[in-house]
C-alpha cells in the first residue's frame, strides 16, 4: 500500500509527480494549507504537521528528499535514480538535496508574501535579500545544465529542482536564464508534471513579482 498525504503548491508536490513518472498505485490524501496538518489524525502521523508524508507497506517517510531516494530504490526499472555504483550518483544525490537550497528561500518569500496577512508586518529588506539569494540558487542549475537534463538523462532529480523552480516561478523571472528556461520548458510539458498540478488556483494566483526586478 502507498498513501501519500499532500497539500498543492508545497514540497509535496515532488513526491506526488515522482509517484506519477514511476507509474505506481497509490492513494492520494490531499489537506488545505491550514491548521488541518497539526490536528489529529495527520499529527499522529507526522508530529511536525507538515507535508509530505508518505505511508509504503508500513514504512512512514516525511522528508521529500528521502522519499525521492527510497522510491527510486525500490523502483529502479523506471531509471529514476541512480544507484550506489553508478558514475552519477554524488551528482545525483546533490541535486536531491540542493532542491531544499532552492525552496529555502522560496518559503521565506512565501511567508513574506502571504502569511504574514498585514502590509506593516512585511520586510521590503528581506523580500529583497531573498529574491536575490533565490536568483543565486537558480543561477548555480543555469551553469550546470549542458545537455537536456541534470544529468544524462532525466532523473529524480530533475523532479525535486524542478518543483522547486516551479514554486520559485511565483516571485522571480528566469528571463536571464535561458537554460534554465528551457530545461523548465521541457519538465513542465511532462504529463506527470501535468498530474502533479493543483486543480485549481491557489492562494499563488496572483503575481508576486518583486517591483525591484523591473
């Protein structure tokens, strides 16, 4: 059995759309980005209230990171990961990783943006500080990207820094960053990237362009 516990516009998103390239069965549980994830039965079930979560044949995974390298180790023949003996295995599992370097900065932008609900309670400073130190992130996949993936073909990790520039998207441009651009391009016309979309708007509708990026 996998169940897989999500909210839209989250992490989660990166374990949801490896589920849909891998081709497996699972059970979506799909909460509102509010108090629901501290409430019982989802705090039972991961105390931090957060997502993702996944359950798989009583196995409880919480960090998308580990999610991703447990899911392409039980599942090798979809060529996802990249296994121990292979010559792309650091590079692999740094780029795992790196996706939280990205998403970082997207969630203070985030709380920037949107939690913080009172115009007074917002930092111009720090919005600044983290679209930049966003932009640095997103320039270090710029210079990596030789060919049409990560690494020499598509990968999990093309899904975890996918998803993460997906939620970078909301509040900086890749106008200068062409390769990037079209590695995106190329992700986002993925039917499970398709999938992995929410089904409706969400509270990222609007545009949250920094007015200091012209």
């Amino acid at each position: 059995m996998i169940r897989l516990h999500h909210c839209p516009q989250t992490r989660s998103m990166r374990s949801l759309w490896l589920l849909h390239e891998l081709g497996l069965d699972f059970d979506l549980v799909t909460y509102p980005f509010d108090k629901t994830l501290r409430q019982e039965p989802y705090r039972s079930l991961n105390p931090t209230g957060r997502v993702p979560t996944l359950e798989i044949d009583g196995v409880v995974l919480t960090e998308s990171g580990a999610i991703a390298e447990y899911l392409c180790e039980r599942f090798p023949q979809a060529g996802l990961g990249r296994d121990p003996s292979h010559a792309e295995r650091a590079q692999w599992l740094n780029w795992i990783h790196f996706a939280e370097t990205i998403s970082q900065h997207t969630a203070a932008l985030t709380q920037q943006h949107i939690a913080l609900y009172d115009d007074s309670m917002r930092s111009p400073i720090i919005m600044q500080l983290e679209a930049k130190r966003l932009l640095k992130t997103l320039g270090t996949v710029e210079l990596a990207l030789t060919g049409d993936y990560l690494l020499s073909g598509f990968s999990a990790a093309d899904i975890s820094v996918g998803q993460a520039v997906y939620m970078a998207k909301h509040f900086v441009h890749l106008d200068d960053l062409p390769a990037l651009a079209a590695w995106y391009a190329r992700l986002e016309a993925r039917p499970a990237f398709q999938k992995a979309l929410p089904d409706a708007p969400a509270l990222y509708a609007k545009a949250f362009y920094a007015p200091w990026e012209g």
